[in-house]
C-alpha cells in the first residue's frame, strides 16, 4: 500500500505517491492552487492534476493509497474541510488530511518536534511548532493585510519605484528600465496631454490588468538592480530583509530551541535576505541547525506516513529526500 | 439655454444646471462614478443619475443645454471618448466634454490662468496649471501603484497596522480597537488552531471581502487615533504629508508663480496634512493664495460656460459659488 503527499503551493503544486519505507514512486507538477477565502476551485483543481501525473508515474491507483496529506494555506481554516470534501468528491483517496502548508514546509526540514518556520515566496509567513504542531503564527496574511517581506511585496515596491521615478516623484533608479521591459513596455514615448511619459500611462494600464499576485515575478529584478549598486533597490531588499527578521522574532520563544527550516523562492535564492532574516533566532540555535528546503513535499511525506501508522526515522526521512530527487 | 456641469469622484458624483450669467438652477448628486480602465458602467450610471436629478431641479431638459462639461479621472485617457460615446448614448446633450477632474477641481478655486492643485480623497495627484490647461502631473495612479497620502494609503496602513500588532509584529495601537469596531468585528476571542487570534482571523475575512479602496473609509480613524497621540497612527499621518509634499514638489516650477487650489476630503477636514503638504509651494506663493474647495462642480460650471463662449469673471464666478450653496 501506498501514501499521497501534496504540496500546494502560490506558483506550483506537487504531488507524490511514496511506498511505505519512504520510496517515491511517481511525481507530479501543476500550477498555482492557493485557495482564496472565495474560491477554492483553482486549489482543487491543481491537486487533482498533480495528483493524477503522480499516481500514473507511480502505476499506482486511488484505491492503492493508505493515506494522503494535502498542506495547503489556510488548511486550519474554513476553507480546509470545505476544500477537503470538494477533494474526496473528485475522487482523491480516503482518509485525506488537510495540514497547513507552513507545517509540511517544517517537515520538508526536520524530525524534530521543536523548531521554527520561516517561509517568503509569493506570501511570507513564520510559525513557531512545538510537538509537532503549530504553536504561533506571524503574518501569512495575504498581500493586502500583510506578507512583509515577501515576492509580492518587493514586486510591490519595485512598480511603485519605478513609477514614482517616471511620475518626477522618485529617484532615479534601474528598476524602472527593468520592469518596463519584464511588462513589455517601451521606454520611449512622448509625454502625453496630461502631462505623464507615455511609458507611465502604459505601466499603469498593464499593472491594473494583473492580479496583484503576480506582481511577485518582478521582485528578481529588485534582486538584480540591488547587485548591481542600485540604491532604491537596496533599500527594498533590505526592508525585506528587516521585516522577515520582524516576522521571524513575533514567534520565537526563547525558551523554544530548536533548528529553523527556511522555505520559499526569495529565501531559497537570497541568502542576504536569508542571513538578515534569521537574526531573531534564539541564542542557542546555532546555524547548521538552519535547513532551507525547496518546498514542502517531503513534509508533506512524512505526515501521510505518520498518519498511517508508520515509524519516519532519519533513515526514511533519507530516503524520502533522495529518491525525491531522482524523480524531478 | 442653460450649461450641465458634472464632476464625479471616487465617493459621490454632482451634477449643476446653470444659467448663462453662472447663477445655479438645479443641483442634484449620485454615487461614486470613477472609471476603471476595463468597466465605465458605474460611471456612466452615475453621471446619468445626477444629471436627471439636476435637470429635474432645475425643471431642464437635455433640449435646453447649450454645453456641458464631465470633470471625471481618466477624461485624458483611452477612457475619455469610450465615455464620452456611452453617455451621449445615454441621452445627455452634446456637445458635451470631458475634462480631468483635477482641473475643474483647480477652476473650482481660481480664474488664474497658471497655478496648482493638489488633491487627496480616496486618491491623490497634483498638477500644474498653465494658461488654463495641464501642463505636469504627478501621481493620481491609483491604489496599485501611487496615491501616495490619499484616503486609500492611510486606510491601507491602518488596517495592516492593526493586523501587525494583533499578529505580535507591530507596538501597541489604538487602530486595533477603532479599526475591528468600524468593521464590525468583536475585538476578544481564542486563539485559534494556527496560533492566530480569532479577531485577526476575521479581519482578513472581513478585508479580503472589500474592493481595496474601500479602505479609505478608515482614514478617519487614524486621525481620530493621532489626536489622541497615538505614535502609530501619528507616525502615518506625517507620512501622509510627507508623501504629499513630495507630490506637490514634483510637479512645482520655480518660475510658475500662482493660486493653489487644496481639493479632497483629506485636505478639506485636516488642516495639519494641508499645512504640511504645502511646503513645496514656490516662494511668491503666499498662504492668501491657498484655496480650499469641497469639489470640481463650480470649476466644471467654469469650464461649461466658457466652452459655450460666455465670460467668466470674478463676478459671475462669485454667482457659481454663492447660487451653489444655496442648492446643497
């Protein structure tokens, strides 16, 4: 008998079928699946298209799979056992547990009942976990209310810099070259009858056309332009930076020792961030026991494997990451 | 034959029907009519409403109208002649034009023909002024991207103020309590499952539920929590000004000495953000010659009569505002 693991996550979702000694069997990768409060069509969606390629790669079928684990956003919510039935009608396997996705981000780092979680991709958010389970959480609270820090907030930050520099209103800065062109904006043009660069007018119409989400694939270029010495640049990544360590420092417990898992796109590429980032941890918690993982699939193993019964040990843990890594 | 005059804004629009000597005849107001780029229907629902309830007071009808004139963001636009078309489809009389709202928000104030404006309602830009037209612009790019100081920025950071310190990220503020009360939510509750107060929980429901400008309507809470020296909330309204000043400044020509015209329920209702946000005005420029206006309805009336080639001086511009106040 098999277990399913899935990993939901603001860009991707992976799903996994491991046998019960931790062996992957069969992968599978689809698109964004972050459930809103609203909708939860995307997340189902996007489960049972990863979910399927997984149990193909595998040979294996629903009816093979024990248990399955699905971490996802807002699992603890109202929207998990609503997603959770919508999930089971379209045939995912039973008994299917919904677990937040910062606690599978954990697993995907350590065995160790204590630690902290500090996650910055799309959204950013760190919990504190102790036994296993989530014992605080700090932001993860969406790009209107929050996720200081994360690829949606620099994305932020590096259109409105550069539209301010367009407007007369910002220095000047390359972020403005950079985003025009990632937006597919000339950057010639006239200045039209109300007295705005045309490019300006461009960059508006584009940018109201997007999802605010997806302002999260323009913070590379606030990466870039920061190496490059650019000074608005740097500015933004170091408030990404602080306000991480911020978020970081609303959960730590400085009685709580434990190693901290690092997830996510900006965290996984940026080590400055990283470093700057991590400076609200407990004394005590010394940097090998910092683990950066890719993203929460593993985890997400290893509680399908808890939830039925079966002992994760460093050695299946082990196995679960390297056979993970032949398959994708 | 009498003149329309329109001037929709972001939380009410206001028709006028006017004589040819400035004196008012019939007033009448509707809903918020701003135009997106994608959707001009609530506009054009809007300018239809004020304008019947207008020509109903004035016992008018389109047949009667020589000119009007719809002040309204965007009229520069791709969106100008997409509405011009819908509403002259709608029944209002032509010739009828559109006009930025920030210049009859500017004509509201002064008859000079070179001057500024800066206005701050749910958003915020200036302009400046020459020979009765454009000539810069800076900001006014929505909620996304700029309105920098406006209704929309202060609300925005007062909310995720409130969720900072409710999350264990931000110091104590009085914006928990006014921000939770003015959305209806109860302000005590468990600690849910993800570690997360419940009250914070449900702000993010509550929030998520709104179009994001919606969050102007919490701007008035942060001045009530900084007269009662609250830092956060202090700490937002200076940067508030500041951002204003900035705008103000970016459209400033040393050598363009004139009027400027304050517009906007954040200017109009807090004199310390007005004061601190006309330090960018060029010397020459004295206090005596900072006008405060409530809307663009006069300014629209100003620019109605002069399309239909009728002087407008300081005697009938005095007939605009005092026939006007009479009405409303």
């Amino acid at each position: 008998m098999n277990y399913l693991a899935v990993d939901v996550g603001g860009t991707s979702t992976r799903a996994a079928v491991v046998a019960a000694d931790g062996n992957c069997l069969g992968y599978g990768t689809a698109g964004s699946g972050n459930p809103t409060s609203f909708d939860t069509i995307t997340a189902v969606t996007a489960i049972v298209a990863a979910t399927r390629t997984a149990l193909a790669a595998a040979a294996s079928t629903p009816a093979d799979i024990t248990s399955g684990v699905v971490g996802i956003a807002g699992a603890g919510g109202a929207t998990g056992p609503r997603l959770h039935r919508e999930l089971i009608s379209a045939g995912l396997p039973e008994p299917l547990t919904m677990e937040p996705d910062l606690l599978v981000a954990y697993h995907s780092g350590s065995l160790a009942p204590d630690g902290y979680v500090l996650v910055a991709g799309t959204g950013a958010a760190a919990v504190r976990i102790r036994d296993h389970q989530i014992e605080a959480t700090a932001d993860g609270l969406g790009w209107l209310l929050g996720d200081a820090g994360s690829g949606f907030w620099i994305g932020h930050r590096a259109v409105s810099a550069a539209a301010a520099t367009l407007d007369g209103r910002g220095q000047p800065t390359a972020l403005v070259d950079l985003v025009l062109s990632q937006l597919g904006i000339a950057t010639t043009g006239p200045v039209n009858d109300g007295g705005r660069p045309n490019a300006l007018q461009q960059l508006v119409h584009v940018v109201y056309g997007l999802r605010p989400v997806e302002l999260a694939r323009l913070a590379p270029l606030v990466f870039e332009a920061a190496e490059g010495n650019d000074e608005v640049a740097g500015r933004i990544v170091a408030r990404a930076g602080d306000a991480l360590a911020t978020t970081l420092g609303a959960v730590v417990d400085p009685r709580l020792v434990g190693p901290l898992v690092l997830g996510g796109s900006i965290l996984a590429h940026q080590p400055s961030v990283a470093r700057q980032a991590i400076v609200a941890l407990p004394r005590g918690t010394a940097a090998p026991s910092v683990v950066t993982v890719a993203d929460g699939v593993a985890g997400a193993i290893v509680l399908a494997l808890r939830h039925g019964d079966k002992v994760v040990d460093e050695s299946v843990f082990a196995r679960i990451h390297t056979s993970l890594a032949t398959l994708r």
